[in-house]
C-alpha cells in the first residue's frame, strides 16, 4: 500500500462507516438546515431531530403506512425515503393541518365517526386520506378502501375510518 492510501484509506472507511451529509428540508412552511447520517430516513429526521412526532413507526419496512406524509404532496411511507432525498422538496406532515384550535377537515370526519381506537395508525390514515380526497379518489368506499390499502389499522377501524374519508370527501 504508497503512503498516499495508508491516508486515505481510514478517510472513505470513516466516510463509509457514517457519511454525513447536509440537508435542508422545508417542513410545513419552515426551513431546517440539518446534518445527518446519510443513511437516516425521513421519518427519523422528523421525530429524532424536528421533534415532529405525528408521522408513527410502526413496521419501518414501508408495510403499515403509519409514518405517511406529503412530498410534493404526493403520499410517501417517509420510512423508506432518505432525508437527503427530499433536499429542495417541500414535506407536509400531520402537524400542519389543523389551524390553531380549528381541526383540519378530514381530523374533523374521523373524530365525527369514532374513525380510531388505540390511535396510533391515525396520522397515517389521515394523511392518506387528505391526498386521496385531493387526487380525487374518494368517490366510492370502494375505492377508500383500495387507495389506502397501504394504511393498516391493527384495531380494525376500517368500516369508520372509510366512512369518515367518504363524509370528508363530500360522500
Ligand atoms: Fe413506515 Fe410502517 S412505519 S410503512
Ligand atoms: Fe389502533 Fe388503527 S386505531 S391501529
């Protein structure tokens, strides 16, 4: 090994171990200048370093949908997107919804209709269905319940949380 590798080598080693990367995310409106693990996701830049703690992990593998939140308003599982992927891109989280004491919509349906029991799908479920009513795909409980098949309730919830997205969309 020349000299110039032996000081190299610990370098792209320690790079590799933890790169760390600059990051700016725009979440609800605001800006955050963030240094992160490259590695860290969206959903844990949210809760670990934002202190936004809407977003839930549930299965951190992208199959429960607890941890939905906007990109570009776009719905995405933030479980399996890298915060250094939405530099530049604007994130909505569940936190941004109401206005002051006045719930969002969509909140104000799931309260009316009992939509949740243990509570922990919920921000999930109703970040989900603002995008869904959004792209206009609430039209039927048919497909309520085929544009959110990602978003598992494990209290079983279904019947209200479709009612609640149907009533929300106009339904
Ligand atoms: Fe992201 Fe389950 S925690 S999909
Ligand atoms: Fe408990 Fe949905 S309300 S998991």
């Amino acid at each position: 090994m020349s000299r110039t590798d032996e000081t190299v080598r610990p370098a792209l080693q320690a790079a590799w171990d933890r790169p760390e990367v600059d990051v700016t995310l725009r979440v609800n409106g605001g800006r955050h200048r963030l240094r992160l693990d490259a590695r860290v996701t969206l959903l844990d830049a949210l809760r670990d370093h934002l202190g936004l703690t809407g977003a839930k992990k549930g299965c951190d593998q992208g199959a429960c949908g607890a941890c939905t939140v906007l990109l570009d308003g776009k719905r995405v599982v933030s479980c399996l997107v890298l915060a250094a992927q939405c530099e530049g891109r604007e994130v909505t989280t569940v936190e941004a919804l109401s206005q002051g004491d006045e719930p969002h919509p969509v909140q104000a349906a799931f309260a009316r209709h009992d939509a949740f029991q243990c509570g922990y799908c919920t921000p999930g479920q109703i970040m989900s269905a603002v995008a869904l009513i959004a792209e206009g795909r609430a039209g039927s409980d048919e497909d309520v319940k085929e544009f959110m098949s990602g978003n598992l309730c494990r209290c079983g919830a279904y019947p209200n949380i479709r009612a609640a997205v149907r009533d929300a969309a106009g339904g």
